[in-house]
C-alpha cells in the first residue's frame, strides 16, 4: 500500500438555484470552503431557504451572518470595535444596501472637548458594548466613539440617543461628554450618498 495521501476531488453535477431548490450539487466542506462558485451556490440556498421561513422579507447574505451572530455565544462573537480609519468603508457599504433594499441605517457621534481619559473611554466602551446589538459597530478616533446602527430607522436612533445620554451621566462627570451627533439614511434633506460620507469625515475632525 502506498504512503502517498490521497487526492480527494469533488465532482460538481449541477449548482443549484435559489428559485429551483430541486436542483443539486455533489459538494463536499472542502469545496464548499475553498471553491468561489461552490461557496456562492452554497450561501445561494441558505438564502433560498431563509426566504421560505421569512416570506415577507428579502433577506440578504449580511442579513444571514447578523442572525448567525446573535445565535452564537457573544464571547465567540463580540461587538465590532474597529478604529475611524475603518469608518469610510463600511459607511460605503451600509449606503449601498440602502440604496439596492431600501434598508435604513444610523451613525451616532459621542464628542468630548479634550480626549477623555483612559479609564474613563474604556468605561463608556464596556457600557455600549453591554447595550448594543452584534449587528452594530463601534469605532474609535481621538475624542470620539461613533457607533454605526445598521437597520435603525430615524425615529429608533433617537430613542437610542436618550438612552446612551442617560447611561453616560451615571459613569462620567457631569458635562464631560459635550455633544452627540446624528445622522439617519435615507433622509429627505440628504439627496447624495456623498453627503453622508462628507458629514462622517466632518465629525473626525
């Protein structure tokens, strides 16, 4: 018998169709791990079949990964904590699914006069990463935190503001936190999607 591993290859006889979910294909993990075509058939009936049990939403495969997060452990999965250098992109990439499925999304800017301590900045992270959903992110720069609200619609990110207005008083100075901002997509008065960008790179400074 010879020593030589084996090679195991996979033999595709037909991808199947999100909207023909008789179709089949022979796959294996590995394929489906590190064949592009194989992954996208793959995702493509998880989103056939998430439709089936969701019929009145067309999900997406963001949609997908936000759900698998909050059934996963959070310590497996803990709060996006990204530096503002990130902001841009995915700033970028939440007005592009507003623009193709109409979905809404908030940007909250925490502003301080002078950056805030140590102790006190890790204080406020741990508050928000206790309250915010494995969908949001946080982002550091400086003297602020912003937090990037996916699926938040105008009214629930004001709800939201009062809250972290009130949840702030009780761990910090009184007045140290001196303003936060907001931003909400789709807006009436914001007709391009360079003024959302425009506004964020206004904030960081």
């Amino acid at each position: 018998m010879s020593d030589t591993p084996q090679q195991h290859s996979t033999v595709i006889t037909r991808v199947s169709s999100p909207k023909v979910p008789e179709g089949h294909a022979t796959m294996s993990y590995t394929a489906v791990t590190s064949h592009p075509e194989m992954a996208h058939a793959f995702a493509s009936q998880l989103l056939y079949l998430a439709g089936q049990l969701i019929p009145d939403k067309r999900l997406t495969l963001e949609d997908l990964i936000a759900i698998c997060r909050i059934a996963l452990p959070q310590a497996e999965h803990p709060l996006q904590i990204l530096e503002g250098r990130h902001l841009r992109g995915r700033i970028s990439e939440q007005l592009s699914r507003a623009r193709r499925y109409g979905e809404p999304f908030s940007i909250l800017v925490l502003k301080w006069d002078t950056t805030p301590s140590r102790d006190l900045h890790e204080s406020v992270i741990d508050t928000l990463c206790e309250r915010m959903r494995q969908t949001d992110i946080i982002f550091t720069f400086k003297k602020r935190i912003i937090l990037m609200l996916p699926h938040t619609e105008e009214q629930a990110s004001i709800l939201l503001l009062t809250r972290i207005r009130n949840l702030l008083a009780a761990i910090q100075p009184p007045n140290a936190l001196t303003a936060i901002e907001r931003l909400s997509f789709p807006c009436p008065s914001i007709t391009k999607a360079s003024q959302v960008l425009d506004w964020a790179e206004e904030q960081l400074r």
